[in-house]
C-alpha cells in the first residue's frame, strides 16, 4: 500500500488515533502527540496540509518502530478503506 500523497495534519491525527495517539500540547506549528500502548511514545508531526511525503514516511516509520511492526503494516492499519 502507498503513502497518502496529500494528507493534511488533522487527517493525520485521526488517523495516529487509531493506534492511541492523543494530541498532549502545541508549540507554534507543531503538534505533539502520545500513545501509552507498548509503553510511552511521543511524536511530533507539522501542522501543515499537506503534510510533506517525507516527513509522512518518517512519522510513520518511527510509529512502526515503536509498535515493533513494519511501516506497510502501520500504512494498512491507518489509510485502510
């Protein structure tokens, strides 16, 4: 499955929802977010829409990190139809 091409920050962050992700604070145009699942785990994502597929890609590759996983597997469970 491919990354989103145009997937803005609130998208994003309903998404990462899925997977127990809260928004924990704001600082400028970055948003903050945490997850308790498997132990604590913070990422910050751009609030931009959209969201540049680099930076995409590298969010979603320290989510499948964190859940022990691989970035195909975290892309299905989020962007699935």
């Amino acid at each position: 499955m491919r990354l989103p091409q145009d997937i803005g920050a609130n998208d994003l962050i309903k998404a990462l929802s899925k997977l127990g992700y809260q928004i924990t604070r704001q600082t400028g145009s970055h948003i903050r977010l945490t997850t308790i699942n498997k132990g604590q785990h913070h990422i910050s994502i751009p609030n931009h829409n959209p969201v540049k597929i680099g930076t995409l890609s590298s969010i979603l590759s320290d989510v499948a990190e964190h859940f022990d996983t691989n970035k195909e597997e975290i892309i299905r469970i989020l962007f699935k139809s």
